[in-house]
C-alpha cells in the first residue's frame, strides 16, 4: 500500500481522485454525490476562491493499481490569523475499513500540517462555509440533505484509532406537516413582528436574490460568529456561495427579516433535489439538468440549511419569528411533506430546547473530530 500527494495539474491524477467515492458507494443506494463541477473546483486553485487566501492538499492511498482511501488538508490561514490559532483542517476523508489505509493518509496529513507549523488537526470540514461538517455517527438509514455527508459507519471507529476525539456534534432534525406550532408560539411571532416593526421579505426570482447575497453575506459574517469554524466570507467567496445556493434555489421559499431597511435574519432553504443528484451521478451535462428540472417540482422534501438572526433579536422573541416563518415555508406549500434542519451546532441548547419542546425531532448526528500534532 502506498501513498501519493494527488498532482493537481494532472487531470487524471484529479480524476483518479474525484472517482474514488463512486466506486466505495456503488452498492449504497443513500449516498448522495456532489456536483462534479463544484468536486473538480475545490482541486482547481483557479477556480476555488479558497486559494486566494490558503493551501491545501491532496493525498491517495493505492494498493498496486486500485486505490483504497483519500484525504485532503487544508491550511486555511484567514481562520488561523481570525483566531490566532494554528490549526489545520481534513475533508474529502474516504477509506476502506482497513485501519493500515486510514492511519498512512492521516500520517500524510499530519506531516504535511506539521511541515507548514501547524499543531492540530480537526474535520472534517471543508473549503467553504456552505460545506457540511464531520463525520455521520447517527442516522445511516436516512439519505443526506444536499450538500451534508455521508459515510458507513465505521469511519468512527478509524478517526479514533488514529488519535482523533470528540470535538463537537452537529444535530439535523426532522419536520413534518403533521408538527403544528402552538398557537401562543405563533402569537409571540406576531407581537415580536409589530413591536419590533419587523416585516418578512421574499423573492420572486433568481435575479433579485442574486441582488441581495451581499447584504445576506453581512448579516452571515455577523450572526455565525460563534459557530465552529467560522470565519468571515470574502467577498468573492459570499458571491461564489451565492451562486452556489441560486443553482438549487427557489427564491420563493428563501426568506429575510427585515427592520425598515436592514436585514436582521434570514432563513436558507432549498427544495431537496438528491434523488436527481444521485440518478444523474452529480453531472449537469448533457441530461442532469433534465434530472434536477424534474425532482424540482416532485421532491417532497425540503431543506433548511442555513438560519440565523442578529444576536439583539434573539432574545426578544426572534427566535419564535425564525421557527414560526420555517412553518409557513413547509405549511403554504402543499408539495413539501418532510423537513430537514440540517446540522444545528450541539452547543445551541437553546435552539435544540426550542425545537424540541415543538415536536421537531433530532434524526441525524455528525460529529467532528480533533487531534493535536
């Protein structure tokens, strides 16, 4: 068995790379691949605007010509110099269950982080803030939201042999359209909107949401402060992830709380379009397109990903407007039956306690993991 550092200028060495998940997931009809254009920027430091700020690597266990396991680490430096901390990241983890594949790529990852100064490394976590966290410990029967990972079960069991442990656990929670709000939680939505002079603004097309991604951007680089991982967008990556929420988008359901004219919160959903995604094997071209048009308008499914509110409205019944706008979204539309909340951060107990306490139940569990160098 050997390792390789992937040549990122060698196309079929990339390709040998992006491939490798294809072939471990062949036989589970769950998992859920990524677009194959956004999978090829993330190695492509012309395309990706993580590289302007940060490096990373790529790294491919074989074993004579079949390869076993990947893994990249990034060196994402605007997080380090943010938090004043040295630490390194590893995503794109996938390894058969042999504990002699998983250690030699973590082995790689830890050199090449200790090479570049760094002394600890934590994941998974990815290139951009709209990609999901950690490694699936609960929840193997359910398939992914868009974008959130997948992986069997014993990659647990892999990261702890290598050293890693717990750092924090991302809960998903389950909506459906039989989960009422109490009526008195709707009441305090209504009087936190008048008192407040708050209103809702929605969209009605791609154009106008695309007007608004750097006002979003702003409210996100102020609200997500005490997120794990965060670190303030650029203004090339809030466009590159805006352009990456417009391609699965229905401005419809996508919501902002406004207060005369500034934007206090928003709420980020999305028709779930997996099923296409999986049937079209993460390409648009030629037919995919056709697949994702299609899922469009029969997906039962619908994803919130992504929610979050001004810290002075918070505790002021804010909360209530954001949950109570969720059960408007899944309510006026007749086509969604299920919801996904996907991946609250496990230190948001009030959240959790309020989500709870309504009926919404907690289904899914990714955890992330640290080791220090």
């Amino acid at each position: 068995m050997a390792i390789h550092q992937v040549d990122i200028s060698d196309r079929r060495a990339v390709q040998r790379y992006l491939d490798l998940p294809f072939r471990l997931y062949r036989d589970n009809p769950l998992w859920v691949p990524p677009f194959a254009s956004e999978a090829r920027a993330q190695l492509d430091p012309a395309r990706h605007p993580f590289y302007q700020h940060s490096q990373a690597a790529f790294f491919l266990a074989t074993t004579g010509s079949e390869a076993v396991g990947r893994i990249a680490v990034l060196d994402n430096r605007r997080y380090n110099e943010y938090h004043g901390e040295r630490t390194a990241f590893f995503y794109h983890f996938e390894s058969v269950d042999d504990r002699s594949v998983s250690r030699a790529l973590f082995d790689a990852a830890f050199d090449w982080a200790r090479g570049r100064g760094l002394d600890r490394l934590w994941g998974p976590k990815g290139f951009s803030a709209v990609d999901g966290q950690g490694v699936l410990i609960e929840g193997f029967e359910h398939r992914p939201a868009m974008g959130v990972p997948y992986n069997p079960a014993f990659y647990a069991a892999l990261l702890e042999d290598a050293g890693f442990r717990k750092q924090l656990d991302f809960v998903s929670c389950y909506l459906d359209r039989n989960i009422g709000l109490p009526e008195r939680f709707l009441e305090v939505a209504e009087r936190v909107r008048q008192r407040r002079n708050l209103r809702t603004l929605s969209f009605r097309s791609k154009d106008e949401l695309r007007a608004m991604i750097p006002r979003i951007a702003a409210v996100y680089n102020q609200s997500f402060v005490e997120v794990q991982g965060y670190t303030p967008l650029t203004e090339v990556e809030a466009r590159a992830i805006g352009e990456r929420i417009l391609a699965v988008a229905d401005p419809t359901l996508i919501k902002l709380l406004v207060k005369d004219d500034e934007i206090v919160g928003f709420i980020l959903a999305y028709p779930d379009l997996s099923a296409a995604i999986q049937r079209c094997r993460g390409h648009l071209w030629p037919t995919g397109w056709l697949h994702l048009k299609r899922e469009f308008g029969r997906t039962e499914w619908i994803n919130f990903n992504g929610a979050g509110i001004l810290a002075p409205y918070r505790g002021l019944g804010g909360n209530a407007l954001l949950y109570a706008e969720m059960h408007n979204v899944l309510w006026k539309r007749t086509q969604y039956q299920h919801g996904d909340l996907v991946q609250v951060q496990e230190t948001n107990m009030r959240m959790i306690q309020e989500l709870e306490a309504v009926g919404v139940r907690p289904y899914k569990k990714h955890r992330v993991y640290v080791r220090p160098l």
